[in-house]
C-alpha cells in the first residue's frame, strides 16, 4: 500500500498518472470520524480494476455540484492541486488546516469535484478477476 504526503508529491503524482482512476466509477464514499479518516473505493470496469483511496488526517472536505448533464459517478479527473488559493476563498478560516496537506481533486463528468485536504493518502489498487 504506497503512502503518502507532503514530503512525497512527486512520487503521488507520478503515481496517479500511471493509475486506473480516470473512467473508473465511484461505488462507495465513507467517512470514519473516530480513525479522521475518508475511504473513497473506486472500480475501472475498463482495466477490471479496484481502487481504494484513504485519506488520513482530513482538513477540509468540500463538494461541489456540477450541474452539468453527464455521469456523476465517473471520475474524469483525479489530481493534485498545489495551490490552494481556490480552497481559501471559499474557506478563509481553514487556513491552519491546509498547511503541509495534500489537495486532491476529483472531478466527475457531470462536473461534480470533491476537494480532500488531508495530511495523509494511502491508495490500494487490486485487479479483479471478471
């Protein structure tokens, strides 16, 4: 299970380019309040692949609603985000949160995103058999 944080971003982005997370489809979100931690569990039905993403240490969590026609289950994109100025408008008191955090953003095809802040991401891929 590759960890990581602020100290390896380099290798978490490298690590997201070569993933199977672009197509894959959102089965499960679930929050753990005594552990602070957000399980996200992905499946790329193209590759036959399962993906679990745990986001230890959580900050800030934000959804946003697309609006757009499209899948809203479908991840289009899954990346970090170095500047966290767009977080900080719309959350000008969490400023103490964010600092030595990952940003990860999800983005859907029907323009939905879930912006994690997190101390911390752990990521599991397993490929299924179908």
């Amino acid at each position: 299970m590759p960890r990581f944080d602020r100290n390896n971003i380099k290798e978490l982005k490298e690590f997201l380019y070569n993933s199977y997370d672009h197509d894959a489809k959102l089965e499960n979100i679930r929050y753990d309040c005594g552990e602070d931690s957000i399980k996200i569990e992905l499946f790329n039905p193209i590759f036959n692949v399962k993906i679990a993403l745990i986001f230890r240490n959580i900050g800030v969590v934000l959804a946003i609603k697309g609006g757009k026609y499209g899948n809203r289950e479908t991840i289009i994109s899954l990346t970090i985000e170095e500047d966290f100025s767009y977080l900080q408008t719309y959350l000008p008191k969490h400023s103490e949160c964010i600092e030595g955090s990952l940003y990860l953003l999800l983005q859907m095809f029907s323009g939905d995103e879930l912006h994690i802040v997190s101390k911390e991401v752990i990521i599991e891929e397993a490929i299924t058999r179908g």
